[in-house]
C-alpha cells in the first residue's frame, strides 16, 4: 500500500513540475549506524528491566498476600477480613499506579526515551536538511516509517498560508 501510495504521489507530483527532486532516506538504517542510538538504547533497555523487575515484584506480592488472606479467611472475623481486602486493594492500587507512573504514555520511560533519543533525532533531521539544500532535493521521504512520512520539504512548495487565505482567514494569527 504504502508503495503504492508513493509510486501514484511521484507520477502525479512528476507531472505537475518536472523540476521537483526527490529523495529518500532509511532513518532505521541510519540510527544503526551511531553508536550514541545504541548507548541511549541500551540505558532505555537496563531502565525498562529495573523497572519491570519492581512491577513484578509488587504484583508477586499482592498475589501472596491474596493468598495468604484466602488460607486465613475462615478463621478472620467479618471486620479483620474487610481490613485485609482493603490492604490488598490498596496494594494492588498502588502497583497499578507504579506501572502507569513508569510505563504510561507520559510515564518515567517515555521521558527518558524523549530525552536520550530527541538529540539524535535532531542530528539526523540536520544533517538529511544538510543534504537536501546542498544537492536541491525538493522533497526527502523516511521509507522505514510505517506511513510515508515527509522529513524534509523545501518551503518553497509550503502552501499553508494560501490555505489559511482560502478559508477566509488571515495567516499568522494564531488562535490562543
């Protein structure tokens, strides 16, 4: 599909104007070949087991302490039995909020992930610029992203403004 998509794209781009230059690039390629991607990986990976290993480990203990509370339940009055079922859901709580804390879309592992691999990132973005405006390529696509994704454009093809006019607006006046 995503062939597909670009093989239509360049035919009819390649009408429009024959003097847009085209490129690609394979940033999975790339990032594999810098030994800082791999570093930050590597921190990301020993962080993520750390913190895998204490989820675990809250989960191991709830599990036995839920089955500790089902061996004794018999034997516990009505009020020492709510008393340890809220302690379980307590705990229980507490582990869930730990992993979405860690593991959540904002959690500790996102930020972490944000801030070892956005300079690179960046690097790569710069450099891939670099190229494009010194061997005037119009337009450089990433071919290892799942949807095609555009990396570089030449502002020069930037139509944003002539849309916002369309619409009856006025470019450069942003809504707060």
């Amino acid at each position: 599909m995503k062939k597909y998509f670009l093989i239509c794209f360049f035919l009819l781009t390649g009408f429009a104007s024959f003097a847009q230059k085209f490129a690609y690039v394979d940033t999975e390629y790339i990032l594999k070949h810098l030994p800082e991607y791999k570093s930050s990986l590597s921190q990301l990976n020993v962080l993520s087991e750390q913190w895998q290993k204490q989820v675990d480990n809250n989960f191991t203990e709830i599990d036995k302490m839920y089955k500790l509370y089902q061996a004794d339940q018999v034997l516990l009055t009505a009020d020492m039995r709510k008393r340890r079922e809220n302690e379980i859901i307590e705990k229980e709580k507490d582990a869930k909020d730990f992993q979405r804390r860690i593991f959540g879309p904002d959690g500790e592992l996102f930020q972490n992930r944000t801030k070892l691999l956005t300079p690179i990132q960046e690097k790569v973005t710069k450099a891939i610029s670099e190229i494009a405006k010194a061997k005037f390529f119009d337009f450089i696509f990433d071919k290892s992203s799942e949807s095609t994704m555009m990396i570089y454009a030449s502002s020069s093809y930037d139509v944003s403004n002539e849309v916002i006019t369309r619409l009856g607006y006025k470019p450069g006046t942003i809504l707060k």
